[in-house]
C-alpha cells in the first residue's frame, strides 16, 4: 500500500506531468484561463487517463508483449485511445447529463493530448504492474489538475500585471509557468523521505 | 492558388513557423530542447514522419470518408511515427535513450495533426510534402535555438563540444523544467518584439486544445 | 508469420473499435429535438450569458424544452426573437432593450484621489487598499476590471472613470459582475433618469471628497410629484414603479447628479 501511495504523490508532486514531465502543455496554457473549464477539463483528463490504462496495460502486457509484437504499442495505444474517448462521450451524454454537460466538451481534446498516450506507455517504461500503473495514472492526472488549478490562480494575477509590450500575453504565461515549475522543484525527495523508499 | 513551389517550404520556416508563430508542438519543444543533439534528432524524425504523413493523406484526401477522418489521420500517422522509432532505436540507441517518451508522442504531436487537417486534406500530394519539408524544417529551427541557448547557458557546450571555459559555472536550471519554460518564453517575446519592430505582430493563441469560444 | 499476426491484430482492434463505437452510437443514442440546433443557429454565438442562461445553446435548450421566452437575446435583437418565434410557432414579444450605466461622475478633477496609487491594474486589488486611491471610497475606480470582462467593447475608461457606450451595450451584465464596487447598474428604461452616485456618507464629508456627488439635500424628494425619489442611507434613489419620467428631480438637483439616460456622457 505504501508503494502504491508513493507512486500516487510522486506523479502528482515529484514528476508532476505538465510542470515536470511537459506533457499536456497546449491544455494547460489555452484551458487555464478559467478556473471552471481548468477544474472541467482536468476530471475529464483524470477520468480518460484512468480508463485508458485500464484498457491498454492488459493489452500490452497480455497480447503484444508475450506475442513479441511490441513494436505495435504506439498504433494499438493510440486507436484504443480515441475509440474510447469517444465511446466515453457517446456513455456520458447518454447515462450522466450533468456530467456530459460539465466535462463533456473537453473530451474529444483529450483525444489528441499528449499526458495520456504519456501515461499509457510510461506505465511499461517505469514497469509497474497493473494496479501499480492504475494509481499511476490516477496520479498523473491528479497532478495535472493541480496545475491547472494553481496556475489559473497565477494567470489572474499575471493578466493585471503590465509586463513589458513584448512579453504580454503568451510570452509572460510561459515564464509564470517557469514560476510555478521552478516551485514544484522543491518537492523533489519529499516522496522519498516519507515513504521510505528509495527515488 | 498560384503559389510558387518554393514558397510553400519557405512559409513553414518563418513566416507560419508552427513553434513560434501558430503555437503548435510545445510539449516536444519544451523537453527535448535540453541539448542540440537531442533537438536536431527530434526534429529530423518529427519532419520524416511529417513529410510521409502528408503525402498519404493527400493521397487518400477522396477516399477518407469526412465523418471518420480524424481516426484515418491518426491511425497513419502512427504508422509512420512507429516506422521512426524503429529506425531510432536500430541505428541510434543514444538519441532513443535521449528522446524517451517523446519519440512515440510525435503522433500526438499537434503540428502533425495540425498541417493534415490544415493542408494535407485540401492539397496534391507534391504540395503537401513540401509544405510537410517546410514546416518540419521550420519546427527543427526553432527547437534548435532553443537548445542551442539552454545547452550554452545549461552545459557550456554546443552539440557536446565545450564552449564555455569550466571555469565559469553553468546555470544548469536552464536545462530543467522551468529553465525550457522560461526559454521559450523569452525566445517568444524576442520573435514578438521583432515582429512589432517590423509590424508583422499577430495575435497568438495556443494551435491546439482551444475549443470554439473558449479564450485562450 | 509474426507481420501476418501483426497485421490481424491490429485489424482485428480497429474492426472491434469500429464496430464498439457504431452499436455505441446507435444504442445510446440520445433524441435531440432538431429545433434546438436550429434555434442556435439563430443565435449570435456570442455566449455571453446575457439572456440569464449558460450560452447560446443553452438558451436554445430552454426554449424547446422549459418554453423559455423568445425574445430574452439581447445580442440578437427583435430580428432574431422573430427567427426563434418562427422556429418555435409562436409570436415573439417586444424585446425589452438593457443597458448597463456606471453610476459614478467623480471623473479626475471632479473626485480627489486619497493617494498615488502603483499596484496590480486591477479594480478588486486597489479596492483592498483603503477602498481604493479615490477620496471616494464608493465611486469607480477605474482600473478597467468591467473593461477587460465586457466581450462587446461597450464600456471604456475615460478620464479615470469607466463609461458605458449604450448602442454598443447589449445587457449581459458582465461589467456588473467585475465591478468591485458594485457600481454599475443595469437600466431599462430610456426615458427614466439616473442617479448618478452611490456615495452613503453626510453631505459635508461629500462635498469635500467630490464635487459631482449626491449631498441627500432632499430637494429631489421634496419636490417630486409621484414621491417616487427618496434619499435612503443619504443617497438619492429612484422607484421606478412609481417615476413617470416627468424630470422635476433633475431640474432641482443642485449638484446635477441626476441624469437622463440619453444624457450621461
């Protein structure tokens, strides 16, 4: 359990995916914006990223793996990908309404995002096993909606700043985001240090 | 149309640069850019899978049917990305090493999706592929000097070769996570700057992940 | 051998995908009325939220669905509360025009400053400092927050005060929401004044802070004939069921802080 915890706060804290790892950077500067669409479009992420590896860790590990045909990971991971976000659509529009209606719109952006074909093939680069890879991903996406969140918070204040006329607007974004990433640096062996287990 | 040949491949160096002008591809431009060896291979790869990519869907521009072409898009480009990283990893195990993660996600890579949608599907194939050669070009630039300022300032080196004597330190944050944000940042502002100087400024939004009516 | 067992395998996950995603669609198919598509085509598309609910075709989904009224689109005018009504079968009513208005004339030279203020350009940061650099701590600051939130570019900063272009205002009530002061009103009717301060304070401790501020010298409710204006908390305000319009209140205010809509700036 310990192992499986350390996993969860290392993805979130220490390897966090878009302050760390940059993947999910295109969301993360073009949704943060809002803090309602950041905090929308993150549980759309957490929840893809959860089903995608649910679905492709036994496919990979049961049916390419021992057949010798990993090479096919990229081509079967990334159809399974954009079958199930739109399945997952088609689902929540027709079971959840509400959920549809607050995540709905963001799923098929997920489709093409790279934190989730990331986590997806980082799972078998790190070798976890299948609950391992679960919390893993759970992690993952945590951690993306902890940066999104926080620096929706950090757009606001930076928007009524006044940088310099060639900063304004993207370039300034980027070096809060520095900011914040320079931040999250000070997490590292934090997870370490508490869970006992070696980095 | 009547635009000249050259001028295709051309657009995709400065003028629609995807990095820097459209905003397309950040993820690999932020973290492969840590050394210019790195850069030089990702864009090499990322510009191969951009030219083949291209030349099929402008092949199978009237076959693919409209509903289904996001799904035929990816499922080639795929093809073609898992093609690269076999290529990388026979004859060049140290750039696999080096690119990681980020070799497979050149088929999530928003430039490649992009210029399919943007180009591919409404051009011949010749069009195509020099577009394909120029914004892959235009894409190795950009990540090149972007590696060339985090490698010198970072590692005091350029492409492995020691330029800054070891006696000065390196400010290694540079090739960390916040230094390739901050990098990109500043190396943005500058094109912006110059493009104010020559009154050229566009107004950016991020290429990919922006819905209809979302703000940037 | 294994290329031939690649190629089904990959075959066989695209067919299943494929085939998941036809039952998919065709079984969890969920009816939409075809009215509510063509209703937001209707619409602007602006989504500015100004008809009360979450964007265009949200509205379009009340309108089908819970009847809402044809005509609450600001953006879209009569013409499009005609097309929703023609989709819709019904009659469209008469639209109901809303205009945002600053209630505030303390422009510079008119309201003192309390001090030189060079933090955030925000409204709700200077409004934490003291209430703001104003000597007024009720009037508009000026920073801009209802400038940066209006998707219409009908409100600017002229001279240190926000100002509303009303032709160019649709209603939505963005600018309202930003304001940390809580300032701007939304006005409906053209031929009805406006009184122009919201300052609670006694009229010396007025005078002193702006010239252009309500004083609650009583000589509007005195003199009006419908007792439709009242001075509450030392502030003027208007009822407006009861204001016919008639601008007796505007002749006797002696800091001019009454205005008719058509003549504030």
């Amino acid at each position: 359990m310990a192992n499986l915890l350390y996993i969860f706060f290392t993805m979130v804290l220490v390897q966090n995916y878009v302050l760390v790892k940059f993947l999910g950077i295109c969301p993360f500067l073009g949704v943060s914006k809002k803090l309602d669409s950041a905090v929308g479009m993150s549980l759309a992420v957490i929840f893809v990223m959860v089903l995608a590896t649910a679905v492709t860790w036994p496919l990979y590990a049961l049916v390419l793996e021992p057949n010798g045909l990993g090479y096919l990971q990229t081509i079967v991971f990334i159809i399974v990908i954009a079958v199930l976000v739109q399945f997952i659509e088609i689902v929540l529009h027709k079971y959840m309404v509400s959920l549809y209606n607050s995540l709905g719109v963001y799923l098929p952006l997920i489709t093409t995002n790279c934190c989730v074909l990331g986590v997806t093939i980082l799972n078998f680069t790190n070798g976890y096993n299948y609950v391992e890879s679960l919390f893993c991903a759970a992690g993952s996406g945590a951690g993306f909606m902890l940066a999104m969140v926080l620096f929706s918070g950090v757009r606001k204040r930076v928007d009524a700043g006044n940088p310099p006329e060639c900063f304004k607007g993207l370039p300034i974004t980027l070096v809060a985001a520095a900011i914040t990433s320079l931040s999250f640096m000070g997490f590292g062996g934090i997870m370490s240090s508490i869970f006992g287990i070696a980095a | 149309m009547a635009k000249s040949k050259l001028s295709i491949v051309t657009n995709g160096l400065i003028k629609e640069n995807p990095v820097l002008r459209l905003v397309l591809g950040t993820c690999p431009t932020l973290a492969v850019s840590t050394a210019v060896s790195n850069a030089l291979g990702m864009g090499a790869a990322a510009t191969f899978v951009l030219i083949c990519s291209n030349i099929v869907i402008s092949a199978l521009r009237k076959v693919i049917p409209d509903k289904v072409h996001l799904p035929c898009y990816i499922t080639i480009i795929a093809g073609f990305v898992t093609l690269v990283q076999m290529i990388v990893q026979a004859y060049a195990p140290a750039l696999n090493a080096a690119l990681g993660v980020y070799l497979p996600l050149i088929v999530v890579n928003c430039i490649i999706l992009g210029r399919a949608e943007m180009f591919a599907c409404k051009n011949t194939v010749v069009d195509s592929a020099l577009d394909g050669l120029g914004m892959g070009i235009g894409f190795t630039l950009a990540l090149t000097a972007m590696a060339t300022l985090r490698e010198i300032i970072g590692n005091g080196s350029w492409l492995g070769i020691t330029i800054v004597p070891e006696s000065i330190d390196r400010l290694t944050i540079m090739t960390s996570a916040p230094g390739g944000f901050f990098c990109f940042g500043f190396l943005m502002a500058m094109v912006v700057l110059y493009e104010t100087k020559t009154n050229n400024k566009i107004e950016r939004k991020i290429g990919c992940a922006v819905k209809e009516g979302e703000d940037e | 051998m294994s290329i031939a067992f690649a190629i089904i395998l990959v075959t066989i996950v695209g067919i299943l995908g494929a085939v998941i995603l036809v039952l998919a669609a065709k079984y969890m198919h969920v009816e939409e009325d075809p009215r509510v598509a063509e209703i937001t085509a209707c619409l602007p598309g602006a989504n500015c939220g100004g008809c009360g609910y979450a964007g265009c075709a949200d509205y379009a989904k009340a309108v089908v669905e819970s009847g809402a009224p044809v005509n609450k689109c600001a953006v879209g005018g009569a013409a499009c509360a005609a097309q929703i009504a023609a989709v819709m079968g019904v009659e469209a009513g008469a639209s109901v025009k809303t205009w945002a208005v600053v209630a505030c004339q303390g422009e510079e030279g008119v309201c003192k400053s309390k001090f030189e203020y060079q933090g955030m350009s925000s409204c709700a940061a200077a409004a934490q400092l003291f209430g703001g650099p104003s000597a007024c701590a009720f009037g508009c600051i000026g920073l801009g927050d209802c400038v940066k939130a209006c998707q219409f570019g009908a409100i600017e900063v002229v001279n240190g005060k926000a100002r509303v272009n009303a032709d160019k205002c649709v209603g939505c009530g963005a600018c309202k929401a930003a304001c940390p002061k809580k300032i701007i009103w939304m006005h409906s009717e053209p031929k009805k004044p406006v009184v122009m301060c919201a300052n609670h304070e006694l009229g010396a401790k007025v005078i002193k802070e702006c010239t252009a501020g309500c004083i609650a010298c009583h000589l509007c409710e005195k003199n009006c004939p419908e007792e439709a204006i009242k001075v509450v908390g030392n502030v003027a305000r208007i009822d407006y069921a009861k204001c016919t319009g008639c601008g007796t209140c505007i002749e006797k205010c002696p800091k001019k802080v009454i205005k008719m809509p058509a003549d504030i700036h």
